[in-house]
C-alpha cells in the first residue's frame, strides 16, 4: 500500500519525519486529511492539533500554532514556527 | 635591585591569571561553539522547507505580493547589523561593523537615508557612542538567538517595511552578518532581504517537465501571505545563528591567541627575573670581595 513521507518540521529543529498512512491538519478553512495519492496542495494552517498515523509505531499528536503543509507526490511536509508534540516520540 | 625583582615577579602573577582566564573562555567558546553549529544544521530542515515553498508558489501563480515589490515612494532603508554582546572575538564585531559602514556609506551616496537596527551591545555602542541613532536593537542573545528574538527581529523589520512612509516606513532592508564558513574562516557578508529578489533555489523551470499543479488552500494569495513573512523569519534565524556560531568560533581563537601571548609574556619576564636576581647575585658578590680586600689591606 502506498504511504506518505512525512516531515514535521519546527522552525529550529525537526520533530518528526518518517512513513505515514494518513495525515491531519488544521487548514485554514477546516480539518484536513492527506492520504496516500493526494493531489498538490499547499494550505495555510492555523492553530491547531497535527495528527500523523504512522505506518508502525503510536500515533503522533502535537499542537502547532500557525504554518502550512505541502503536498507534492507523497510526500508531506508539515512547517510550523513552533511544535508541542503530546503524544509520540519524536525522531531524532 | 630588590624592587626590580618584585616587579618581575608581580607582572608574572597576574600574567599567568591573565592566561588562566583566557584558556577559560577558549574552552567555553569551544564547548559553546558546537551547539552553535548544530543549530545551525537543525534550522536548515525549515528553511529548506519554506524555500521549495516559497518557490513552488513562485513558479505556479503570478501573484505579486508588497514583500516581493520595490517601493518608490521612500528613500528611507533599513540596515540590520549584526554583532556580538561581548568584546573578547578578536575582530568579529569590528569587521561586521566596518562592513557596514561601507554599506552605509555606498547607499547615503545613491541618495538614500539610512535606519539603523542593531542586535549585539557592541554595534550598540558603536553607534551610540558616535552619536548615530538606532531605531531599535536587540542584545543579550547573540551568541544563542532564539527564535522568539529572530521572530521579534524579524517582525520589527517586516512592519518597517510595510508601514506608510510618515509612520517611518523604509523601502529596503539590508543585513550584515558574518557567515560562518567554517572554524577557521568567517566572512562579513551583506545581503538585501527585502525587497524579495527571485527566489533562491527555484530550479530553472524546463518546458518538458510537467510540474505538479499545486491546489492552494484557501488561495494562491493568501498563502504567499502567510509564506512570505515566513520566509523573512527563517532567513533572518539562520543570519542570526550564523552570525552567533561566527562569533564564537572568532572568540575561541582570538582566546586561543590570547593564551599564547600570555605564554610568551611569562616565559620573557621569567628570564628578566632570573636575570635581575642573578645580576643582584653578582653585585653582592663583588661588594663582599671588595669589602674584604678592603679590610685585608695592608
């Protein structure tokens, strides 16, 4: 099954990157939910809960104040200015 | 001769404390110095992230946006200098400084008028003790900026340049900072950040490659809004970090000189000592001999 490639990325460091079967965040205008074969998108977040569904391991929820996420090919990337994870590791 | 002696052994003492003192703050710069670096390393995954942002809405939309035009209406601009908070880095602040004074000088020669930020006591009082004024500074972090002050930086400089030209609105922002290339080399570098010039790292688009037909959310606008400042944001961070591992990395070797001279000052003063002690030696000597052949004398 495909799966996304996900970057959560702090403003001074990355908080989490890895394989993912589905990703949701708090776009502008609504939740927001990336699955596997998504079309580009690139969407200003607010602030909100970042929930990432990693393909092993415990989901991933952090806070984020505002940022944007990208979507080209799979591959995800979540920018934030700061991160707050509340549950899940983050890699090093 | 006594007293000269006493000198000699005063003038070692404190040079040897001098030396104690040195070597402490070389060890700290060097233990500081790799944290510095990796902050460095840590910031890039954003702003490597905003950039292939920043130029995907670039290539995909024509939008124009106030950060990315020029204003006509002002002669005023910006300069942001950046230094360190203490002395003791060898000609770190100096040369951010004498950079941008050059800078200074060039742009009041094509007309312009200049408003001063600084971030580091010492461009502080550089400035203020020639009597320039600094429309707003920041110090006590420059060796370690945390993103809180890049971000009140940042913000300052981004409301400058979108504020009216009677509210002190400047057309401009130029940035000194000192890049740091690597422990041995820190160059002094000027950039223009705003107005945004073409985007750094937009590939050069080739007609045969399909690019990826980006959805915007809410709108192509609306997010370059929210990208842009961002971007200034991040760019301005890794200046300031730069300049804080430049700093540090010039303080360890300037500390690291400092040592050494230290070490040749003692080791000159302890061969004047041994000499005045020896030449007293000598004298005494010589007036107990020339006392005995006195009272020996027939």
């Amino acid at each position: 099954m495909a799966q996304l490639d996900v970057d959560l990325v702090a403003a001074d460091r990355k908080i989490w990157s890895g394989a993912a079967t589905m990703v949701v965040a708090p776009a502008a205008d609504g939740e927001m939910g990336i699955l596997p074969g998504h079309s580009p998108v690139l969407a200003v977040l607010r602030a909100g809960e970042v929930r990432i569904t990693p393909v092993s391991g415990e989901p991933l929820r952090g806070t984020i104040d505002s940022g944007f996420l990208s979507v080209d090919a799979d591959r995800v990337t979540i920018v934030a200015a700061s991160v707050a994870l509340i549950s899940g590791t983050p890699t090093r | 001769m006594g007293g000269q002696q006493r000198v000699y052994r005063e003038r070692i003492r404190s040079t040897q404390s001098l030396k104690k003192i040195f070597r402490a703050m070389e060890l700290i710069a060097a233990s500081r110095i790799g944290k510095a670096r990796s902050r460095v390393t840590a910031a890039a995954p954003y702003a490597r992230a905003l950039t292939r942002a920043v130029s995907a809405v670039a290539t995909h939309s024509n939008v124009t946006h106030p950060l990315t035009t020029e204003r006509t209406d002002t002669s005023r601009v910006a300069v942001l200098v950046a230094t360190s908070d203490r002395g003791m880095a060898g000609a770190y602040s100096a040369s951010a400084i004498r950079e941008a004074d050059k800078l200074i000088e060039k742009l009041t020669a094509e007309g312009k008028e200049i408003a001063l930020y600084a971030t580091g006591r010492r461009a502080v009082a550089f400035y203020s003790f020639r009597g320039r004024p600094i429309v707003r500074s920041w110090v006590g972090e420059s060796d370690s900026p945390t993103v809180e002050m890049a971000q009140d930086v940042a913000d300052v400089l981004l409301d400058a340049f979108t504020a009216p030209v009677d509210e002190g609105g400047v057309g401009e922002l130029h940035i000194v900072y000192t890049q740091f290339v690597n422990m041995v080399t820190q160059v002094p570098r000027v950039i223009r950040m705003l107005p945004l010039e073409v985007v750094e790292g937009v590939a050069p688009v080739d007609e045969a490659e399909a690019l990826p037909l980006y959805d915007f959310e809410p709108s192509a606008e609306e997010v370059l809004d929210s990208l842009l400042p961002r971007y200034v944001r991040s760019r301005i961070y890794s200046c300031l970090l730069q300049a804080g591992a430049s700093e540090l990395a010039a303080r360890q070797r300037a500390m690291h000189t400092a040592t050494e001279n230290a070490e040749d000052l003692i080791r000159d003063y302890t061969r004047l000592a041994n000499q005045a002690r020896q030449s007293e030696i000598t004298q005494e000597i010589s007036e107990i001999v020339s006392g005995a052949d006195a009272l020996a004398g027939p």
